[in-house]
C-alpha cells in the first residue's frame, strides 16, 4: 500500500518565509502608482493587490502592460451590477484594463478581480483545475493590503498554492529527476489544461528566471510527499495522476473558451487585447472586424476555430 506522509495542515515555516521575503519588497513607483489606481476604481471593499508577471521578472514597465490581481471582501461591494458580480462569482477572475499617468507617461495594466475568499480555495488542494495554483506558485509581489491579517492570509496562500501543484504534479513525472526536470515539467503539464498561446519552451524560461528560487522550494516541499513502496504502487500513482491531468485538460479547454467570451463582456477593449496578447506570443496575426468589435459573443467561436487551425493555440 502507498505510504501516505500525514497531512500538512499548512505550508512549512520556512517555505511561507520565503515567499514572505519576495512578496514584500515594494512594489516600483510605477507598478505602485497604477496599483493604487485600480484599488480606488472599486473603492474599499478591495483587501488586496498582487503584482506577478513580466513587469515583476523585469522590473520595467516601458512598452508593456503591469500584471495585477485584486482581491475584495465580496463581489456585492465591487461590482454594482447583478451580471458582473454573478460573472464574477461564477467563473472567477473578471478583467479589466487601466491605464493612469506617471510622471509625464501612461502607465498600463491588466488586472484581474476576485474575492480572497475564492482565491484562497482556488490555490488550495480543493481545486482541481490549476488555473490559480499554478500561476501563483510563480513569484508574486503583495503590492498593497489594507491590513497584516490580510497580508498574512495572501502569503499563506501563495504557499499553499505551491504546495498544491507540487503534490499534483509528483506523482506524473519520472522518480529520479531535478528540481529543473520537476519544475519544467508541472509547468508544461499545466499550459496544457488551458489554450496557451506560449511555445513548450516557455515552461524551461519561467524555471530559468528564478532558478535558484525553484531549486530552494523543491528542496523544502518534495521531501513533503508520500513514497512509493514498489515500483508497481509508483505505476498506479502515476496511472492516478495520469487519469486526473487528463480531467484537467478536458476542463481546461472549457473553462478557457468560456473566459474568453466572458473577457469580450468584462475586459474593456478585451477583444483587440485578446488578439494583441494571442499575436505576441504566437506570431499569428488576425484583424478583427468591425462586425467581431460590436458583437464579440457571437463572433467568439468562429474567431477561436480561425485562431486555432492557424495554429496560435496548442
């Protein structure tokens, strides 16, 4: 039978340390200053801003667009509409664009909405799909919360977020590997349960941004999981595994069709950013009607089939 470890009812110390020490540096000017924006659009109700993404690997926002997740008490008191806090409730997160001035430039930003409740559950081992986990066991900056208890609620999510694409992932790759091999291959293993416009090597420059950082939550979090006894309980581990990322792709395509059309609705100017962002990472280039502007849903999948078979997702 499978050794189980017991139960980690929290990430280890050290791993939430760590995460605490890269999440708290502050934030540049720029990324704070449209940070500070987004949280005024919808007043108090907001608990937290994250920064993750390329400005965050960079650390320049010249020429591109600032990563932000917001996080609020509810969607009641975000969103005025029934439509967008049901949106928002449904299939979380909702996004909307923001640009605001910085000293004498535009600063822009994508930022995405959702409850902290719903981005707690969503990072932990609850969630099957690994839209969250994955993203968020990624660097993340906490740009602002409105109070410690907060702050501490966010990291320990974003470590627990690690944790949960660590022992989902384990199990599906070979026994003997590196902290490089693992982190490569969770990263491929979850670009495929969504429409990714990014090429497989992707996953090889994320673990190469911040090596040193993957290599030193591998050695904290892999010793963490339970050991095959046998090679034939490690095969069914792996069968297991195999059966459940399967489910996860199956899903991921859904979920992520569905968010583009949801985007077409909540992301201001989503549709031309859909195509901008599709474009720069494939280099499939497509121009959207006027018609495809002023009804976006119903262009939707006929716009997503030509995107396809022109190869700008695999």
């Amino acid at each position: 039978m499978l050794k189980r470890a017991a139960p980690v009812k929290a990430p280890p110390a050290a791993l939430v340390e760590l995460i605490r020490k890269e999440a708290t540096q502050p934030p540049p000017a720029a990324v704070a200053a449209i940070a500070a924006a987004a949280r005024q659009r919808h007043g108090t109700a907001i608990q937290a801003v994250m920064f993750y993404g390329s400005v965050l690997r960079d650390g320049e926002d010249r020429g591109k667009i600032v990563d932000l997740y917001l996080l609020a008490d509810s969607y009641r008191e975000v969103h005025a509409g029934r439509l967008m806090r049901c949106l928002n409730r449904l299939l979380p997160p909702n996004v909307y664009y923001l640009e605001t001035p910085f000293e004498g430039r535009q600063v822009r930003a994508k930022y995405a909405l959702m409850t902290l409740e719903d981005f707690e559950r969503l990072t932990g081992p609850a969630a099957f799909h690994p839209y969250f986990w994955a993203r968020f066991c990624q660097p993340t900056a906490v740009a602002w919360t409105s109070d410690d208890r907060v702050r501490e609620r966010v990291l320990q999510a974003l470590a627990r977020s690690i944790m949960t694409l660590v022992a989902a992932s384990r199990p599906l790759l070979p026994a003997n590997l590196t902290a490089r091999d693992f982190w490569v291959g969770a990263f491929q293993a979850t670009y495929r349960t969504e429409l990714r416009a990014e090429p497989p090597e992707r996953a090889v420059q994320l673990y190469e941004a911040a090596a040193a950082r993957y290599d030193a939550i591998a050695g904290q979090v892999l010793p963490l999981l339970p050991v095959p006894d046998s090679a034939a309980e490690r095969t069914t581990a792996t069968r297991w595994a195999a059966r459940q990322w399967a489910g996860r792709r199956y899903l991921g395509k859904l979920l992520s069709v569905l968010r583009l059309i949801k985007a077409a609705f909540t992301f201001q100017d989503g549709p031309d950013y859909l195509i901008w962002k599709i474009s720069r990472h494939s280099g499939v280039e497509i121009e959207l009607t006027p018609w495809q502007r002023r009804h976006p849903l119903l262009a939707a999948p006929g716009l997503f089939l030509r995107l396809y078979r022109q190869g700008a997702f695999r």
